[in-house]
C-alpha cells in the first residue's frame, strides 16, 4: 500500500511565525519555499487579543495571493481546555475558540488545529463528554466555515487524544464536514504507536482508517521524537534525526494515500532558517524515492 511516485503537489511547509505582522507568514514562507503553513492568529500564551483589524485582513490576503502557499492552517492557543470540568475555565476557552474560528474566518484559513484538552482527574470518559459539548455549543454559534481539526497528543499528566479510541470517540460524535485530524507524528510515537518501521506505520494507518476513516485524517503535523517510543513526553526534534528516524518519513511522504494532504513541521527554523530548509529538503527527497 505504500508505494513510491515521482511527482504531485505536494502541500509542504512550516509552523511560521507573523511577527510584525500577519502578512509577514507569507515572505517567511516564499524564503523556504513553503507551500504550506501553520500560523497562530494571536498570542497563544495569552487570553487577552487586540481585534483583528480590515487592514491587517486585506494585507494577510494580498500577501497570500502573492505567494507560493496554497494552504493555510491556524494553530489553536496553548490555553485552551474545552474539556475542563471547571465552568470558568470552560466558557473561557469557549470565547477564546470562537474568536479564533472568527480570525480564520476572516483571514480565509482553512482550519483551525486544537488539542484535545486535559480532563483534569475526571476521567477520559467525561473529558470526552465535556470536549464534545464544548465543540456542540461553540458551532452552534460559529456555523461551518472552518474546519477544526483534532490534534493527537503524546498523552502527559490527564491530556485526552493520545490514542485512536479516543479521538474517534470525539470525532463520532461531531459532524464529519466540521470535523476532521490533524495527525503529529512526535505525539503519535511518545503515545506508543512505532512509526519508525513500514510494519507499524501501516498499522496506525490501519487502525485510523478503521476507527476515524482515513478521509478525515486533512493534516499532518511531521516532527520526529527526542523522547523514547511510548515515553509519553512531547519533545519535537528535526525530521530524521530523532528516534522515529527516516524510514518513517519516507513511508509518510511515499504514501499516495496522503500526496495532497498538507504537511507541517513545527521544529526551531535554526539561523537563516537552516534547520527548515534542511528539514524540507530532506522531506521532498523522500517524497520524490531520492533517498
């Protein structure tokens, strides 16, 4: 089933910062030659925002359209816990969600990629529950415009979504043209699942496209693992020189199953952004049965 092919538009790119301004994704993507990206629509360390002005919605558009980026996801903030049993903590988080789905929105971001929060000592079962209503409540009042993806986590301390079971128990419940996944293969190692050799790579694809549908998995976030298989600690290294290693990659980026998918790396872009110009070099070479 994992074969390889020669050529496709491959949606390849970074996690990019918008310092100085939003519009600034776009030359930072061009410099790596990034076809996709991942960008934050605010500070994801904080609760409080300034507005997202029509100036900086025009320019973010007009940059887009001048560039080579033919897809672009949004990463939720760090604070975000739609599965909290605390009502504060919840309803905050809720607001905080709406007003990110209202950015991308505006901005013409295809998706927006959340973590699937922490239960905090409840339980897996009524984390699930909470996250689900939480999801129910927020497009009631957002409607479809975006898709929110769930992110796999590596499963420290009460995080929900380490393991398929759980994500597809969410995903079950939630409407299936709202909803869909974002895969990060660092998360998916700690967790447990080996993607370092062809044998358990096309079993996690197995076992996804049996519990979720392979159809729903719409991103791919590719950052190899500091930590051991199964340590359950979210340490990302750059591609190939973690203990994931590249056959991982390489069964990933030949697999016709996700030659359209976008793909992501979220690892330090290093002086004069070596580390992604290397980290994407490598990734087009495996895509391409060069190395």
């Amino acid at each position: 089933m994992v074969e390889p092919f020669q050529s496709f538009p491959l949606l390849l790119g970074t996690h990019v910062s918008i310092a100085g301004g939003m519009e600034q994704a776009f030359s930072r993507a061009n410099t790596i030659g990034a076809t996709a990206i991942q960008i934050f629509t605010r500070n994801a360390s904080r609760w409080q925002a300034p507005p997202l002005t029509e100036g900086t919605v025009v320019a973010f558009c007009a940059a887009r359209q001048a560039s080579a980026v033919h897809y672009v996801a949004a990463h939720s903030s760090y604070l975000l816990n739609l599965a909290s049993p605390d009502p504060n903590q919840r309803q905050r988080s809720i607001v905080t969600c709406l007003d990110e789905l209202e950015r991308c929105r505006r901005l013409g971001v295809e998706a927006l990629v959340i973590h699937p929060g922490s239960h905090k000592g409840e339980g897996v079962t009524a984390g699930l529950t909470t996250l689900c209503r939480s999801f129910e409540q927020i497009y009631r009042q957002a409607g479809e415009d975006v898709t929110i993806l769930l992110e796999n986590t590596a499963g420290q301390g009460a995080s929900l979504g380490a393991s398929m079971d759980e994500l597809a128990w969410a995903l079950e419940r939630l409407d299936s043209n709202s909803f869909g996944l974002c895969l990060d293969t660092c998360h998916a190692f700690a967790a447990g699942y080996d993607i370092s050799t062809p044998q358990g790579y096309e079993q996690l694809m197995e076992q996804i496209d049996r519990l979720i549908g392979i159809d729903r998995l719409q991103l791919f976030h590719l950052n190899d693992s500091k930590k051991p298989l199964g340590s359950r600690v979210d340490r990302h290294e750059h591609v190939g020189q973690g203990l994931i290693g590249v056959e991982g990659f390489r069964c990933l980026m030949r697999d016709q199953r996700f030659a359209h998918c976008p793909k992501i790396t979220e690892t330090p872009p290093g002086e004069n952004n070596y580390n992604d110009l290397e980290n994407l070099a490598l990734l087009r070479q495996l895509a391409q049965g060069h190395s």
